[in-house]
C-alpha cells in the first residue's frame, strides 16, 4: 500500500507523553510524512470534541489521542475529560454513519509507558486496516 | 329533593355502610355495566364507578353511573381531576344531580403516563381538594367557583379518597383534615392489608375530631392469588401489603388462592367492623365483581338494611 | 435558564436539505450552559453537517457564528451584515431565539436546531432540573422555596396525592415527590401548619388567560 492509500492519523498528545519534544516531534514528523499530523496540547484535558470533528473532516481518517495513565494527569482530571469527549465526539461521528473506531483515546498504562514514538508505531498499525474516510474518498 | 342518596341514609341510621366499586368497558356496550350492576345489586348500599381509571380510556362514569341508577342502584360518581378543567367539572356535577346520581367522590386521578393516552395533556386545573369545596359550595351555597350563584343547586353526597399507607405519614392526618374541611361527608380509603398501621392513622384521624365529622369507609380488595399480591406489593404506589399476607398466599395451592383471598377480606372486614371511627366498607373486587356477594354474606352484612322510601 | 437538547442529527439535514447555503447561529447564553447551542455545540453540529454532505457529494456551504443572546434584538442584528451570504439560518437558540431570528428577517427561513425544553436550574454539572412554569403568580413562598406546580406532575396545590411513596412520585421513582420537599422543607422552617390551609383554586388566566403574553415597561422604553 503506497503512502496514498495508508490512512491518515491525526494525533493529538500531552505534552507529559515521554520524549515528545520539538525535536522528537519533528523526527517522527518526516518518518511518517503525510500519514500521521502531530497535535501536541498542553494536557488531554484541552482536547474539545470539535478538534476531533474538524481533523476529520479536514484530512483525518482517524483522530486520537493519547493521554496519561490514570492518577497521573499533571491537571487532575484532563485524562477523564478527554475520555468523555472521545465519547462524545463517536456518538456525533456514529449519527452521522461514520464507525467509531476513527476516533479513539489510548491511556499510557502504568508501568512502562511508551514513548511517543512507540504510540505512534502502535496506532498508525491499529488503524492500518480502516478503509479511507467516505468525508474524503467517495465510495 | 326525591332519591336520596342510600349510602347517606344508611350512615345517617347509623348502620355499616357497605359500597363496592365496578369498572366501566372500554366500549360503548351498556350491558356490561348493568350486568355488573345486578351482581352486585342488594348486596351493597352504593356502587362506586371509576373514571377512566389508570388514565384508560372506558365508557364515562357520568354515563355509567346513569345506567346504574336506570337499575335501580345507588351509584358513586367517581370524578378525576385529570383530565377535565372546572367548567366541565362543575358542569358534569349539575349533570349528574340532574340525572338523580347522588354520590360523587372526587379523586387526583392516576397521572396520564400510566394509560393508553400518555400524549395527551393532564388538566388537573383544580386538584381533588379544592374539587371537594366546589361540590359542596354548588350544593350549600348555590355558587360556582367564583361566587357565581347557579340556578338551582345540586344534591350530592361528597366523597374524597384518603391513602393511610401514602407518604409522608406524619402528614396524611393534616391531609384528611383539609379534606374534611373542604366538605367531605365520606372517605373512602386505598385497601387496607396492614390493619395495623390502618389503625395508627385512624387513631391520628380521631385525635383530630376527624372521625366524627366525616364516615371513614375503609377499603378492601380481595387477593386472587399470591401473584396478585405480589404484584400490588412491588409495583403499585401507595399500597402496603405485609409478607405475613404474601406468605399466606404462597401457603395455599393455586387452585385456593382465591378462597384465601377472600377470607383474609372477610378477616379485614370482621376487623374494621369492630373498630370505632370507621362507618362502613368499600369493597373494590376489581374485574371480579362476582365476589362480592360472597364476601358481604361471610362478612354478615347481608342483607342489607331495610330502610323507609326516600 | 431555559434548557433545550440538540434534534437528532437526521432530522436537522432533513429540514436544511432545500438549502444551499446555510448559517449556523449559536446563542452563547442559556443555551451554552446546558451544552446545547453554544459556540462549541455549534462548531460541532456544522462539523458533523458538512461531513455529512460530503459523504455524500452533497454541495452546501455551512458556515457558523455565535451572538451573545439570540432572544435580543440587538444581538439578531449583528446577523445583518451576514446574511445575504445565505439562503437559511439554522438557529441553535432556544424557541425565542428562533423566532427572534424568524421575526427580524422574515424572508429568510430560519430552522430550529433544538428542542426547547424547561425553565430550570444547573443542579449539578451535566444535570439539568425543571423548576418554573412561568405561572405569573409566584406562591414560592407558601412551600418553602418548592414549586408545587412545577414540581409536581399534577401540580397539587393542596398535595401531595395518594400516590407519593418513599419521597419519589408515582410517574418515575428518580423524581422526587415535590409535596414531600415541601412538607420536609416547611417542617424545618416549623411552618408545616401553613399547610393546613386549602389553597384555592389557581388563576391560570394569569398564564393562559389572553394568549401570548407580553410585559412593557415605559420606564425601560427609548
């Protein structure tokens, strides 16, 4: 599968996912070129359902986020809120007939958490098999 | 006014009072309610009919009720306050006067939700209280609600429900009071299957002077099987049944339930006869009018007394 | 406030399906708080609309913008620098701010993005409570703080009904019997005998009595 075809990941992090500095960002950045768009926000409580809606609708085949293990969010809640509007936002995206797996929230477990590199590798694999998005390619 | 109302009568004479409740079709057939009627017909001194009752759609009450008395019955208008504003409410009560009808009881009426009309909008432009204070001011005064004087007053025995076994329990005493204040002759009760917390709020009722003002009928359903009781235990609001009354039940075959059910009625009945303050019974065999006449005769209360033309 | 709830998505694109050009107009006063019409909510709804076309190959131009509060005329009026832009107003106001909309450009067809539901309160976040009927006589005071006609489904004035159990109504046992807060409520006050009184029947002319109703107040007048 040629580089057009792969689905395309709109991935927003917090800034407390290990080694996902500037530098690392722009690293993965031109390993993955236009199939992964990095989004880092300063906790994944600032993420709105709205991001979400508008990644997919501009360019995005899938839209996640990746947020920090539970009890461990610098803010407190942010990790929960971001998975109430992850929730929120597959209910839109599901009344409008699109599957929900295209949007989805990955909680860094406890022990070990990855590093942004190795979120990447893990996501771009776990949404590989989604066909492209019908907002983007007609069917 | 000719056709006194019976069960006022009987009360009057101070004997004990035995009513009974029938439910009108769901259809416009006349018969079904008059073959009610005549089952139940000398073995009671009053026939309450429901008014749509579960918020169900049947043949009225006004309509019933003018059958029944077409047969010779003392009926008790039931009257919600859901589904009709206070010019109807008024309006059926000049009517049913008209029609010789001399009881009304006048009721909140089960919420709308629980019928086969969910949609449709619940009234309740007056509630069940200040319906009683209109009755009894169209009869003693010959006003409408607003003063209005009407042309010629209607003669009615005024009824109100009263629940011993609703929430909150330290109110419903204040609550019975209103009632009887407002113009309640008689009360009615929900069924009673814990005779003993019956009896703490009859005690409340005549530490109020309440039992001396008003005829506290006390209410009574006979069990058709233990299924029956159960449901009513869990799933209708404002009823109290006991375990010991659910294992009394289940103790039986099914094929004995309903004989079961029937004695511990009589039981209740035996009970509330001797208790002061309480002036008669209202015996509500819903869709088994047919038991009536046993349970009177068991209870020794048939037949009924003899009273001069009126 | 008043409480509204978004329309199924399906029947929003049934309704704006005749038009090409669309407006979204969020309210970013009642409506927000209850997460319904705000400038998110609003963002949202054209987000997923538009996605919606494209899949598709729908062509229609959905555009948003949120004024403060859409029931006043100042406000609306912001609305008319857009509008030539577009052929229809998709409101995520309340009932008031639709036709508030409705009123002020009556050529342009205006469609209700929500279903206007109560006058309430924030109980609790995400949690909405109805709690005023809009009587026009306010008998607060006689019940201790409890509306008897909004809170009630019977709206008994002299309640409650034979059918409270365990403080919860006889419709659904997640909503508490108002005649029991108020009883609890006037007990505590030690006031419970206000109650013994009967409440005479209620002037609901004051609510229905003359069609819809208007208030003016020439002190408040240019």
């Amino acid at each position: 599968m040629n580089d057009q075809e792969k689905p395309v990941l709109a991935l927003f992090y917090c800034r407390n996912v290990p080694q996902s500095g500037e530098a690392e960002r722009q690293t993965l950045e031109e390993k993955y070129g236009r199939s992964v768009r990095f989004f880092p926000i300063p906790c994944s409580g600032r993420l709105e359902p709205v991001h979400l809606l508008k990644a997919l609708e501009e360019f995005a085949d899938a839209a996640y986020i990746i947020a920090c293990p539970e009890g461990t969010c610098r803010y407190f809640e942010g990790n929960h809120r971001a998975k109430k509007r992850v929730e929120r936002t597959k209910e839109i995206i599901g009344s409008i007939g699109l599957e929900g797996e295209r949007v989805g929230i990955v909680v860094g477990s406890r022990e070990g958490t990855k590093t942004l590199a190795q979120q990447a590798e893990d996501l771009t694999a776990r949404i590989s098999a989604l066909p492209r998005s019908p907002v983007h390619v007609r069917r | 006014m000719k056709n006194a109302s019976r069960l006022k009568r009987v009360l009057d004479a101070g004997e004990f009072a035995v009513t009974a409740e029938c439910g009108p079709p769901k259809g416009a057939d006349s018969e079904v309610i008059l073959k009610k009627g005549e089952k139940l017909k000398g073995y009671v001194d009053a026939v309450n009919v429901t008014d749509n009752q579960t918020a169900i759609v049947r043949m009225s009450s006004l309509a019933a009720c003018a059958l029944l008395k077409s047969a010779g019955l003392d009926p008790v208008l039931q009257m919600v306050v859901r589904d009709r504003n206070r010019i109807a409410l008024q309006s059926d009560i000049l009517g049913a006067s008209a029609l010789g009808i001399r009881n009304v009881l006048c009721l909140s009426g089960d919420h709308q939700c629980f019928g086969n009309q969910p949609q449709a909008a619940g009234v309740f432009d007056l509630d069940s209280i200040q319906f009683v204070e209109a009755v009894r001011n169209m009869r003693d005064m010959g006003v409408i609600v607003g003063g209005e004087a009407l042309d010629g007053a209607p003669d009615l025995f005024i009824g109100a429900a009263a629940n011993p076994f609703g929430d909150p329990q330290g109110f419903r005493a204040i609550r019975l009071g209103k009632k009887v204040r407002a113009g309640a002759d008689f009360i009615q009760t929900q069924c009673i299957y814990n005779l003993e917390r019956f009896e703490t709020w009859l005690r409340m009722a005549h530490d109020k002077g309440l039992t001396e003002k008003t005829a506290i009928l006390g209410g009574v359903t006979p069990l058709k099987s233990a299924g029956m009781a159960r449901y009513m235990k869990n799933k209708v609001s404002g009823m109290d049944i006991p375990d010991a009354v659910i294992k009394r039940m289940e103790g039986v075959s099914k094929e004995n339930q309903r004989e079961e059910g029937v004695r511990i009625c009589v039981e209740t009945i035996e009970r509330l006869k001797e208790l002061n303050g309480v002036r008669g019974v209202h015996i509500m065999a819903i869709e088994w009018e047919e038991a009536v006449a046993g349970i009177v005769e068991k209870a020794g209360l048939f037949p009924r007394p003899a009273l001069g033309e009126g | 406030m008043i409480t509204a709830e978004q329309k199924p998505i399906d029947e929003i694109r049934e309704m704006i399906a005749p038009y090409k050009r669309v407006l979204a107009v969020g309210c970013a006063s009642c409506v927000a708080e209850c997460a319904a019409g705000g400038q998110k909510e609003t963002a949202m709804l054209a987000s997923a609309l538009r996605m919606a076309d494209k899949m598709e190959g729908e062509e229609r131009l959905i555009e948003e913008m949120t004024i403060d509060r859409q029931c006043v005329k100042e406000f609306v009026l912001l609305l008319d620098d857009v509008l030539d832009k577009y052929d229809a107003v998709l409101s995520l106001g309340c009932g008031a701010g639709v036709q508030a909309v409705a009123d002020m450009y009556p050529e342009v067809p205006v469609v209700p993005a929500l279903n206007t539901e109560f006058m309430g309160e924030t109980k609790d976040q995400g949690y909405w409570t109805e709690s005023c009927l809009g009587c026009g006589d306010c008998m607060l005071y006689y019940f201790g703080g409890v509306c008897p006609l909004a809170r009630c489904s019977k709206h008994l004035l002299n309640g409650p009904c034979g059918g409270s159990m365990n403080g919860r109504c006889e419709v659904d046992p997640d909503v508490p019997c108002a005649w029991q807060l108020i009883i609890e409520r006037l007990e505590k006050f030690g006031a419970l005998e206000r109650l013994e009184m009967i409440y005479p029947p209620k002037d609901w002319s004051l609510k229905q009595g003359r069609g819809p109703r208007k208030i003016v107040r020439e002190d408040q007048q240019k």
